[in-house]
C-alpha cells in the first residue's frame, strides 16, 4: 500500500503520504482533519481523494506551516493556527460535532530542521529556540538558563533516552556558572560533547548531542503531553467508523500512540486481570478502537527519503461505542 513520497510546492517530502490517505479517506464526503499541515502534503492529497462537498480542516502551530496553507485556493479547505492539543475545541468552535477521520504525522518538519533560526537542527548555528510555535512560549535557551540538575538530568535521560545525561547535565550548569550558558546549536552541541567520552560515542555518523538536542526539544514543546491529549481529542471527535491515523519517528512518540489504541482496543484486559471481581460479561468495558494496521516505509521510499527511515504509522478504527473521555495522566 505504500508509495514513494513526493515533494511538495516547497520541497518536503511527506512521509507514508499515500499509504496515510487511502486508509484514511473511506468516505469521500466527509469531514476531515489533518492536525499537523506542514507543508501541505498530506492535505493536498486528503483533497484530491474528497468530492466536491467535503471538507478537510488543517491545525498547525507554527506560523510558517500556516502561512504555507493559505496557498491552497480550495473552499473545501481550512486552516486553524493551533496546536492539536486543542483539536476538540477547536472543531466545535467551527460547530462540527464528528469527523470521518484524523491524520497525525509527528515530530519536527523538514522545513524546521533546514532553517537554521529555529534552533532544531545541528548541521548549522543558530539560535537555540526549538520552538514549534516561535510566537509563545519559552525558548531552549531561555530553559537551559534555568533548569535544575535534577531536571536537566531527567529530560535528556528520558525524552534522549542519553546514558551520559548527568554528565551533560552538569557540564550545561558549569557553563551557566561561568557566565556562559549556551545560546546556540553550536553552543549547546559543543557543550553535550565535551562531556560525552569519545571512546563511548558508538555511532560514528551521528553527533554526539543529537540524543540531547531531541529531549530538549521535546521538552520545550512539551510533545509527548500534547500528543495524548491529542490522541484522546481526535479519537472522541471521531464519527463511528472513522480512522485515526498517526505517523511518527521515534519510539517515544510511537510508545504513546501504540499505548493509546490498545487501551482502547482492549479497555477489558486490566478489569479482567483483577479476577477476584464478580463481573459479567455484560459489565466488561466495551472497545472504542479497533486496531487496524501497522505501516512501516517500504525500501523505495527510505531511498527516496531518508527520513523515512524511522516512521511507523498506525491505524484505528472507532467503533460504535459511546467514548469516554479520561484524564491525561
């Protein structure tokens, strides 16, 4: 089912695009939602699969992404400057009660990485934001000035999944001490490092703070609280056989997403572990998703996109079951 990917207007290659779309569109005149535009190119391909009385609603939260989107002449389409993490309301303020199906591709664009001024990226200096949004919030650098050891330690250990993180940790608040906390890329990678044994650096291609720049990134973003209330959002949006399709690119993020949909798939297995309660079949808590697929890129597109190297999309479908809205934890 998979395809090579194709650019868009602007160059970037959306991941899984084809694959993503024909599980997603089972019903040409619905109500669409791509929560994370981009550049445009699962949407523009979500519209050439939609007839003429559909609809396809867009969620960005970076400026850029939604400046890209008011290219698209198409009055089936819309664009909110959002993140996904406001998904529901965001569709009820536009009085759409359900949808036929949501798209996620997770994680930092193509776009954002090449640009040198958001701060994502080691391959240039430039100043340390990392922020998706660059119009609120605080930077990573603004975090790094601030942040604890202790805190310091627990992002990059568990968002970089870094064995060194105390190490590194340490070395960014000497360097606060100094009256030299890092403001850039080239700051902050030269720091991370420094603070990395050479002889313990397996991966001779990859830079030694791409594990910490990722965790900062996430932290800054706050990605991983944002994608399960997103989840959660999009899921209970969805009309009775409508797909909640999600791509993303690193095991974190697909930890979450995989979690999410077996819960939901299978909210009996933690009532039918306590056996010691007098429960009828009747009284289990019925399935609200059903696990659908699991896509991974085929050789052909890894070649054609590199990045693709990393994704895995999974698919769910809602069934006809009233939705229970749970508290993030």
């Amino acid at each position: 089912m998979s395809a090579p990917t194709s650019p868009n207007a602007s160059g970037h290659r959306s991941v899984l695009a084809t694959a993503a779309v024909e599980y997603l569109v089972t019903v040409p005149d619905g109500i669409y939602v791509d929560a994370t535009f981009g550049r445009g190119g699962h949407s523009r391909l979500i519209l050439s699969r939609l007839s003429g009385s559909a609809r396809l609603i867009a969620l960005d939260r970076d400026p850029a992404a939604v400046a890209a989107a008011r290219s698209i002449a198409d009055p089936r389409f819309h664009i909110e400057h959002t993140a996904f993490s406001h998904l529901r309301a965001t569709l009820r303020s536009l009085d759409i009660e359900s949808v036929r199906g949501v798209l996620m591709d997770i994680g930092v664009s193509s776009p954002q990485i090449d640009d040198p001024q958001r701060g994502f990226s080691l391959r240039a200096s430039g100043p340390l934001d990392m922020r998706m949004d660059p119009s609120r919030g605080e930077t990573a650098a603004e975090w790094l000035a601030h942040a604890t050891t202790d805190e310091l330690t627990r992002v990059i250990r568990d968002y970089g999944e870094e064995r060194f993180a105390a190490s590194i940790a340490k070395a960014i608040v000497a360097c606060r001490a100094h009256g030299r906390p890092p403001s850039t890329t080239a700051e902050l990678a030269a720091v991370v490092a420094d603070a990395i044994p050479f002889k313990s650096r397996k991966d001779a291609l990859q830079h030694p703070a791409t594990r910490t720049f990722q965790a900062v990134r996430i932290h800054v973003n706050q990605e991983l609280e944002e994608l399960a209330l997103a989840l959660e959002q999009a899921a209970s949006m969805l009309a009775p056989g409508g797909r909640l399709v999600v791509i993303s690119f690193h095991s974190l993020e697909d930890r979450v997403v995989k979690r999410f949909i077996e819960r939901r798939a299978h909210p009996d297995r933690p009532v039918a572990a306590a056996r010691h309660l007098p429960l009828r079949a009747s009284d289990l808590p019925r399935p609200t998703l059903n696990q659908v697929a699991r896509v991974l890129p085929g050789d052909e597109e890894i070649a054609a996109n590199p990045r693709a190297r990393s994704a895995v999309m999974r698919v769910a479908e809602r069934t006809d079951e009233p939705w229970r809205v749970e508290s993030v934890q």
